[in-house]
C-alpha cells in the first residue's frame, strides 16, 4: 500500500471531525475534538467487542493504521493502555502525524512498517487485543488473512486475549467461510457480525480462545452492523463445511464492495 493519494476532508457538521481518503477509498474518521465519537459502524462494532473486555488498560495491536480512531478511543475510554499501530504507507502516516496528530501522552506508538513482520517481531503472550483493519485497493491484503498468520497473532495474544479483523464478505461467501476456517485453526470460538444477506460490505470477526469470548459478544442479537453469529463447536464446523482454511500457499483477498459505499465521488 505505497502508492495512492492521500486526501483529508473536513467535516462541516462536526469541528474537528475529518475523513480520511486514501485514492477517494474512505480510511477512517477522526474526531479531533472527541475521540469517543465513531463515526463508522465497523469501528462501533470492534469498540464493542473492546468494552467487554475486563476493565483496566489494555496491551493492542493494530496492523492497519489509518487515522488511528481506534487507538484513540480505547486511549480515551482505557487510560494508561500501550498501543503499536503498524502503517505501511508513508504518506498517510506522514499526514496523521502531521495533520491528525495523537496526543504525547497518549501510549500511542506508530510504526512505519509491514504489519505481518511487524507482528513477527513482537514477543509471545505479549498483547491483549490484535486488531486487524488494513486494507489496500479495498481489499484486505491477502498476507493478513491465512492460517499461517492467525497463528503468529495466536502466538502474541495472551491466553485471554481477543483477535479482531475488518474485513470485506458477503455473509455465506466462500472467502467468509475461509477465513473464518483460517481463524479457527487458533481459535475456538467465533463471533461475526454484519448483515445476513445481499451484497459485500463490512463485517467484524471477533475470535478468542475457548472460554474467553465475552458472553456478551456471544449473546449479542444486534449491533451497529447488524445481526451477530456466534460460531464455536458444532456450529462452527457447519459455518465452516469443507472450505479449505486460507493459507499462504492458498491465499484469497476478500471481495471489493460497491463504489456506492465505499469510495467518495467514484464513477
């Protein structure tokens, strides 16, 4: 994700509220003012699986930086939490650093690297939350969706830790399916969120180890995406079928969505 235009456009409704373009593909949303305002459904819904978590300052993970309104918001809502945030892309990280900059004091760290090595570099048992929201073209990069690389964040996540990925699907979808096949070579226990039927658009994967998925995330019917499905045992195996995990030697990037909502001015 080198290449690109970066654009930042400010929100005439809300001072201090700017969206962030990368080649007119909405990024993010920055409150300035309130970083506890989430604009996007998505950011709702990896908030939510956040707040079930036990209280206190938390160890995170992002790969995928954006504007960081993630990280901004759990620093606001888990005072005293360290957070690394890999972002590839100099120019975007050039202008959050420079337009929409964090806070010092924030325990917040940007790094201007590759997620998936970034993450190999990290220690075992070292983070609490692994979030995953990177996108390039649209599209997930197919490098942060396999088996291979669940294991890795598997082996940095704490036993009571919590993987969360953005991603693109249709529900049902053979890449849904495959990557929550991929997921559940790590993770026993699954929560999807998003809509059931009709076209590709943003879905939430929540995964931990069994045992330590907040029963709250389990039992949620509805939340800022839509319907959730709860996926362990039994049911996960019927989800999954006999879809083949994505793997390194077997890669699949997830589907772009319609221009419709997903690109600002597109044709």
């Amino acid at each position: 994700m080198n290449d690109g235009q970066v654009e930042l456009l400010a929100d005439d409704d809300r001072p201090g509220g700017w969206l962030l373009l990368l080649d007119r593909v909405r990024q993010s949303y920055v409150a300035l003012d309130d970083p506890s305002y989430l604009e996007f459904p998505y950011v709702q819904a990896l908030a939510e699986a956040v707040v079930a978590m036990p209280e206190g300052p938390l160890e995170a993970i992002h790969i995928g930086g954006g504007g960081a309104t993630l990280p901004r918001w759990l620093a606001q809502v888990r005072p005293g939490s360290a957070q690394v945030v890999f972002e590839p892309h100099p120019e975007l990280l050039r202008v959050v650093q420079s337009r929409l900059p964090v806070p010092p004091d924030s325990g917040i760290e940007f790094r201007p690297a590759d997620g998936r090595r970034g993450l190999g570099a990290h220690p075992a048992d070292s983070a609490d939350v692994v979030v995953i929201d990177a996108f390039s073209g649209g599209r997930v990069p197919a490098e942060l969706s396999t088996a291979e690389f669940f294991a890795d964040v598997a082996r940095v996540l704490r036993s009571t830790g919590l993987l969360l990925i953005n991603t693109t699907a249709a529900a049902q979808s053979m890449y849904l399916r495959r990557i929550v096949a991929a997921v559940a070579t790590q993770f026993a226990e699954i929560v999807v969120s998003g809509q059931t039927t009709g076209d590709v658009g943003n879905l939430v994967i929540v995964a931990g180890r069994a045992g330590h998925l907040p029963i709250e995330l389990v039992l949620a019917e509805d939340g800022p995406l839509g319907p959730s499905l709860a996926l362990s045992g039994p049911a996960l195996g019927d989800f999954v079928g006999d879809v083949e995990p994505l793997t390194d030697a077997s890669p699949m990037r997830s589907p772009i969505p319609p221009d419709a909502t997903w690109r600002v001015g597109g044709d």
